[in-house]
C-alpha cells in the first residue's frame, strides 16, 4: 500500500470512530439527569482551573438543552406539556453549566491580563508614577482655579480627574474649589491614600481606562478592610471592573456574594445598597437574555427599596428586549416627570434620552446596560 492510501485509510478509520463513538443523549426524564451531571462537571472543573473541561462540560448540558428544546417543538399534542415541561427543567440547568466554564476562562483571562507586560511595566513604574500624577493634579488645580478657560484638553483631563478624586471639595456654587483640590493633591504626592488603589480604580474606569482600572482593582487587599460596608463598596467596584473588561461571571460573583444570606456585607450594607446589588445582578442576566431573572432582581430591589428609579430603568430596557417599544419609552418618561426625576437632574437627562432613542430607532437601540460608559457613570453617580 502506498503512502497516499495508507492515509486515506487511517483518515477513514478515524472518521468511523469519531462517528460510532459520538454521545447519544438519553430521552425523557433521563435527559434532566444528564444536563445536572454536566452541570456538575462544570463546578468542578471551573473549581480546579480546568478550563478545558468545563467548557467540554457546558456544551454536554447545552446539547441536552437543544434536544429537549427540538423534542418540545416536535411533541405530538398528548406529549406537549411534558415535552415542555422537561425544556423547561433542563434550559436553567444548561445555562447555570455555561456561566461555570465562562467563569473558568474569565479567571484565564484574568491572570493573563495581570501577568501581561503592560500590567508588569505598570506595577513598577507605579510608586513614581503616582507622585508625579498628583503633583501634575496639583499644579493643573491651581492654573485652574486662575485660568480655566486656557487649559489644553489634555490639562482639562488631568484636573477633571483630580476634581473627581476630591469630590467632596466643593465652593458653596457647587463648583470644585480648586485651591483645595491643589491642596489635597499635593499632600497625597508626599504620601498617597491609604485606599489609593480603589481611587485610581474609579478614576481610570470613568477615564475608560479599563485595563488600569482592573490592574488597580486587583491590588486591593480586602483583608485589611475592617469595615464591611466599606469592604462591600470595594467587592461593588471590583465587581464593575470586573463587567467593564468583558469578565462578566467574574464580576456576577462578586455581587451573588454580597447578596447572599448571611454574608458579612448583606449584614452590614442599607437598603439601598442592597437593592443596587440586585439590580445589577439583574443587569448580568439582561445581558445574557435571562429576562425571567432579570425581572426576579428587578422585583427583589423594588421589594427592598421600592423608590429606587433604576428598577424603573431596567424594567424599561427589558421591555425594548421584548420588542414592546412604546410601552418602554412611556414607563421611562413617567420616571422621569416622577419625583425621582424631580430630584436627580442627572437621570432625568438619561431618562428622557433614552425614551427618544427607543421611539426613534425601535429595535435598532443598542441597550443601554450594555454601554459600558453608562454602566461606569451610573455605578460611581450612585454607589460611590
């Protein structure tokens, strides 16, 4: 036999193996078991960082989601309800095996991301770095507070940063009171913070400076935090850090934490912070098409904070999912002739943007939770 058909030989010989080898998925109740064993699979390869296997794992429960899916389309009339019924079962079982192996690649990506050359030359030049940045803060508050108007945009950039990390240093018109701003930003370049990663997290975050934000995100010891309201702030930021840079079961863990019974912060945080942990708890499952979940965390935070206007706004885009335009934009501009919109100036202004983009473009509005800016301002506008 010649070389040319020995391997179209063996090439046959493994075509008949892979095709008589193949799964055959069970049928009836048996499938539900086969998804869960999957499921299954997936924990505990996303638990031993086997990132391999837990995906080999979520497709096993995806394609026993698919047959139950096509068995309930196909079901003769006396088999309907339980054809359905077993989809019904097995689609949560499937995706909950899904967010296990998505999981397993977002802890690869992210100790790639932090081990990459970028985030190496960033940690080391960073001591210096930091001193340099806040005295350009300093000296870019003071020419502010004298001639605004003839910073470069580049100068505007840096001062608007050093405005935002000194938030609370105001005039008595509301407006940045620079000669504190300089103040401060010359002290903290003699000794920074003690929290100064979690500032330069939010900092390079609303700057869009995502990758920073989550190198800075990531130096946070939250062992050393001794307050558990504070150290819940902390887990929210790592959380939306975490969303902005695409980890998203990464970041979903970080809030499935915080909202679990007994947990140190569920005990520690008000009302309205917990009810800003499920709403974006509803805001991952808008992002994977979970409108039933969605909702769940949409009631749950109304439930906990019923005058919170982002349940309102959620709502509202879970409805543009569904193709029920109007309606959306009538519930969004109702929030906003509210008193909420009465009292926030800044939502109201999103509110009735929004109600505008969903009659003008319909099904073409790209949804608002997944425009990463506006996740980042509505965090820091009202957790931080």
């Amino acid at each position: 036999m010649d070389r040319t058909s020995l391997f179209v030989a063996l090439a046959l010989v493994v075509l008949l193996c892979l095709g008589g080898c193949s799964t055959r998925l069970p049928e009836g109740p048996e499938l539900k078991v086969y998804a869960e064993k999957a499921r299954d699979e997936a924990r505990a390869a996303c638990e031993a960082r086997d990132v391999k296997g837990a995906r080999r794992a979520a497709d096993r429960a995806k394609a026993a989601e698919e047959k139950a899916a096509k068995g309930a389309e196909s079901a003769a009339e006396a088999e309907k309800a339980a054809a359905d019924e077993l989809a019904t079962q097995v689609r949560p079982v499937a995706r909950e095996a899904a967010r296990f192996a998505q999981l397993a690649e977002d802890r690869q990506t992210l100790a790639k991301k932090l081990t990459s050359w970028k985030a190496r030359g960033y940690r080391a030049a960073r001591g210096p770095a930091l001193k340099v940045l806040f005295t350009l803060m300093a000296l870019g508050a003071e020419r502010a507070g004298q001639h605004h108007d003839s910073l470069t945009p580049e100068q505007k950039d840096v001062v608007g940063l050093a405005a935002m990390l000194a938030d609370d240093l105001k005039r008595p018109d509301g407006g940045p009171d620079w000669t504190a701003i300089a103040a401060r930003m010359a002290a903290w370049a003699d000794r920074p913070p003690s929290r100064v990663d979690a500032l330069l997290a939010i900092a390079y975050a609303v700057t869009a400076r995502d990758e920073l934000a989550l190198i800075e995100v990531e130096l946070l010891n939250l062992d050393e935090v001794a307050d558990a309201r504070e150290k819940a702030a902390y887990r929210a930021l790592r959380g939306i850090v975490y969303q902005l840079n695409g980890l998203l079961e990464l970041g979903r863990a970080e809030f499935e934490a915080m909202a679990a019974p007994g947990s140190p912060e569920s005990a520690a945080i008000g009302p309205e912070f917990e009810a800003g942990i499920h709403l974006c708890l509803g805001a991952f499952a808008f992002d994977e098409q979970d409108w039933a979940r969605a909702d769940l965390e949409v009631m749950r935070a109304m439930k906990i904070c019923p005058n919170n206007p982002i349940g309102v706004l959620l709502t509202g885009e879970v409805m543009v999912a569904e193709g029920k335009y109007e309606k959306a934009a009538v519930s969004l501009e109702d929030l906003g002739r509210g008193p909420a919109g009465e009292s926030d100036p800044w939502l109201i202004e999103k509110v009735q943007k929004r109600a505008r983009e969903i009659r003008d473009k319909k099904g073409d509005a790209e949804p608002l939770f997944y425009n990463n800016k506006f996740i980042c301002d509505l965090s820091v506008h009202y957790i931080w």
